[in-house]
C-alpha cells in the first residue's frame, strides 16, 4: 500500500466551510463514484498552525492514485461542488502532498 499525506492549510476562517466540504460532498463523490479510500482526518490540537487539514488517502499503487485522482479533479460534479464553495472565496491558501511508503516495521503496510 502507498499513503498519501495531504494537508491542506486554510485561509483564516475557512476551516469550518473546508470541513463542511468534506462532509457534504467531497466525501461521498470519493467513497461512491469514486472508490477513493480514507485513512483519516486530523487538526492539530497544538503546534504550528491551527488553519490545517492533515489527511491520509490510501491507495494499492501510483497507477491507482494517478487513475482515480485524475478522475476526481476533472469530475464536472466536483468542479460545481468546488466552485460553489468557493464562491466567497477559496478556502485553501497552498497544499502539501507526501507520497508514502510504509517501512517494514510500521503497523500500516
């Protein structure tokens, strides 16, 4: 298995409409359209920057990710979602994306 971190840092005052996102749409494109797979969802509690959104995907492979995240980013559904959501605005400054690999030893192969 291939994880993928995703954190997406929020713009000031935007957490609650991101999570809104996630649980009104996004989520339900990527579990029945889509068959994109959830690890998990986090804030930080404390540290650097409370606007964050760390998340984890799980995918069997590249190929896998590339087919499915394509699909997703061009899905003329997703882009109405992501365009009224933001129509006061984006919600997201930047994103930061790590591909992982877990080591011989994780608990999550």
């Amino acid at each position: 298995m291939i994880y993928e971190l995703r954190i997406y840092h929020t713009l000031p005052g935007k957490m609650a409409d991101l999570n809104a996102r996630f649980v009104n749409h996004t989520l339900k494109l990527w579990e029945n359209k889509f068959k994109i797979r959830t690890v998990g969802f986090w804030t930080p509690m404390i540290g650097d920057n409370n606007n964050d959104l760390y998340y984890i995907l799980e995918w069997e492979s590249l190929a896998e990710r590339e087919e499915k995240w394509n699909a997703f980013v061009a899905d003329p559904e997703w882009l109405a979602v992501r365009a009224e959501t933001e129509k006061n605005g984006q919600l997201v400054s930047h994103i930061t994306n790590l591909m992982l690999s877990p080591t011989a030893y994780s608990n999550m192969r």
